[in-house]
C-alpha cells in the first residue's frame, strides 16, 4: 500500500471532513451566543457549562448521523494501527501541553508587566 487510506473514497472522506467542520463552526458561534444568553440567568460559569454541553450533545449527534468509513484493510496489522493511534494521541498531549504551558508563562508575565503585580486569583477577582 503506497497511499494512506483509499483513492476511490477521498472525495467522499473530505467532503464529510469539511461538513462537520462547518457544522462544528456554527455549532460554535451558536454555543457562545447561547451562554451569553443563558449567563444572565444562571450566571457565567454556569451558562459557559450548559452551553459547552450543549455543544459535545450536537457535536455527538452530527457525528453519529454521519456515514462511518472504516478503510483499514483486513491484512492490516492492529498492532501497527494501535500504535499508530498512541502515538499520534501522545503527540496531541505534548503539543496542547507545552502550548499551554508557554501562554501561561507568557501570559503571566504580560501580566505582571502591565499591572505590575503577579497574576493570583485574588487579583483577577478584582
């Protein structure tokens, strides 16, 4: 096999990539619109939790209606697919992780740059 995934199928594969991308864009900008709404009701935090449900509900129901494709050959070895899947897993985490460890650090110090004081809880309480 020269190719990842099948030929034949890659215009149906990226026309339904594309479909849920735009569905989960609006799903998005209806989620925001939604806890703003819903936030002076049952106040922010709430509003953003009932909000974020909402959206994985959406989000889980589009993925669900829309067709599986399983291409993985029969002669294809699981343990190759499985390793491929904790690998590429493992570098989602390390990636998130050190971009969210860097925007803390560089937040924090925009921070204490601007205002002069060091980023606590009790000082975005303010």
């Amino acid at each position: 096999m020269a190719w990842v995934g099948n030929p034949e199928t890659i215009g149906l594969r990226t026309e339904l990539f594309f479909v849920l991308l735009a569905i989960s864009v609006a799903a998005l900008v209806l989620t925001v619109a939604l806890a703003r709404r819903l936030s002076a009701r049952h106040g922010v935090w709430d509003a953003t939790l009932i909000a974020g449900a909402a959206f994985v509900v959406v989000i889980a129901i589009v993925q669900y209606v829309l067709p599986e494709i399983d291409e993985v050959p029969e002669q294809f070895s699981a343990v190759v697919l499985w390793r491929f899947r904790v690998a590429a897993l493992g570098i989602q985490v390390v990636l998130w992780t050190t971009i969210g460890l860097i925007f803390g650090v560089l937040a924090e110090r925009s921070f204490a740059e601007r205002f002069g004081q060091r980023l606590t809880v009790r000082a975005v309480r303010r």
